[in-house]
C-alpha cells in the first residue's frame, strides 16, 4: 500500500488521499487476501477532466503497478469541488 500512497502523493500533491485494502473482501476469489484496493483521491489536477481521464493519470502515476502486487484497483477521483 505504501507503493500506491507515495506514487499518488508525489504525482498529484493531492489534498485528501485515502487507500482502503479490500482483499479481506475477496476471500474464496483468484488472489484473495491481497492486492485488492480502493483509493480515493481529492486533487486540483482533476479538474476538467472526464472520469475516464482520471483514472488514467491514476494509472500513469502507477506506472508498473502490477509489479506490486496490484491484482484490483478502484479509483475515486475527484476535484477539490466535488469532495464537499
């Protein structure tokens, strides 16, 4: 999780960054108890930008994500204006 927090932290400098690990939710599935998470970022960086866009600056931020580890990823991205 780490991996997740400091890519995303020095990509976008977001105001509210929190990353959930759901592999406990996936128990009895292909790569339970791990690699299964949910993040939710609030930056300036989205702004503008359709939802299919902020997932990929999500993804390019990760660049080799798949290499930590990273089985399932849900993203919430959202501008500092629709976090309120």
């Amino acid at each position: 999780m780490s991996f997740l927090r400091e890519r995303l932290q020095t990509q976008f400098r977001p105001l509210r960054l929190d990353i959930r690990d759901d592999g406990a939710k996936h128990i009895g599935h292909a790569h339970a108890g791990h690699g299964h998470y949910t993040v939710r970022i609030v930056a300036a960086a989205f702004a503008a930008k359709s939802r299919l866009q902020r997932h990929r600056m999500v993804y390019a931020a990760l660049g080799d994500w798949r290499q930590a580890d990273i089985h399932a990823l849900n993203i919430e991205a959202l501008t500092p204006d629709e976090s309120n």
